[in-house]
C-alpha cells in the first residue's frame, strides 16, 4: 500500500512529500527521508554540478601551467598565455551555461557579465570561492512576482 511522509529538501530547506510503498521495505524511514530532495532540485544539483567540474577543470589547466612552469624563459611565458587565452572562450561558454542554469533555477532571467570568466582567468585557485560567490549574489536578488 502507498504510504506518503513528508520530508525537507535537502538542497532548498523547503517541505515536500514522498510517497513509497510499505511492501517495498525502508531500513531506516528517518535516514531514508534526510536523504530526498525535490525532482526540480535535484536536477539544479547535477546539472550544477557538472558545469561546475568543468570550470575547475579549465581553471586547473590554467594553475598547472602557472605552478609547474615558474616562467623560466620566454617560450614558457607564451606557453601559458597562449592557455589562458585558450581557457578564455571556453570560460565564456561554461558561465554562460551557469548562469542559465542557476538563474532559471531561482526563477530569475539569466545574469551574466563578462566580469564572471574574467575572475576565473585571474583567481583559477579561486574557482569554487567564485563561483559560490556569484550564486549567493543571484539568492539575494529579488524575485519575479508571479501572476
Ligand atoms: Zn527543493
């Protein structure tokens, strides 16, 4: 038989309610309930996610040629602005998609400024600081009325 309980959301902190099926046995109802979140943000959760291990991946190819050559000479120089110059165009793309997707999350139309990459580009040790900074930003930010 259909059982429902209700439960927090784990990524918004707002109430929902799940429903299981007592012949489907549960260990632990209390474990199993801290563990679910809404469909709409579990989805924002791992399409973040994703985009986010990809800006990290591209801001440490930019620290790894910065760290590990030391710009000992001139071709090493040119080595690693011709990096970041390639991780320029790719940072563009990946915070644009960030953006889209926190912001279409918290109900806001998409912000973006090329600031965002930029930051990236200068602080790549500074990726995940960056980027939990811009999404505290768009939380604070009013909210559409709805109709
Ligand atoms: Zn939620």
């Amino acid at each position: 038989m259909t059982q429902s309980t209700p439960y927090k959301c784990k990524i918004c902190g707002r109430p929902g309610v799940a429903r299981y099926d007592d012949s489907c046995p549960i260990n632990s109802l209390q474990a199993w309930v801290s563990m679910l979140a809404h469909d709409r943000c579990h989805d924002y959760a791992i399409a973040r996610r994703r985009v986010e291990r990809s800006i990290s991946a591209v801001c440490d190819t930019i620290l790894r040629t910065r760290v590990h050559d030391n710009f000992p000479d001139d071709v090493t120089v040119e080595r690693a602005k011709h990096t970041v110059e390639s991780a320029r165009p790719i940072l563009s793309f990946l915070t644009h998609r960030y953006a889209d997707i926190c912001c279409a999350y918290h109900h806001l139309q998409t912000i973006w400024e090329p600031d965002f990459p930029q930051q990236l580009l200068d602080h790549p040790d500074k990726s995940k600081l960056i980027m939990t900074t811009y999404v505290q930003g768009i939380k604070t930010l009013p909210r559409p009325k709805t109709a």
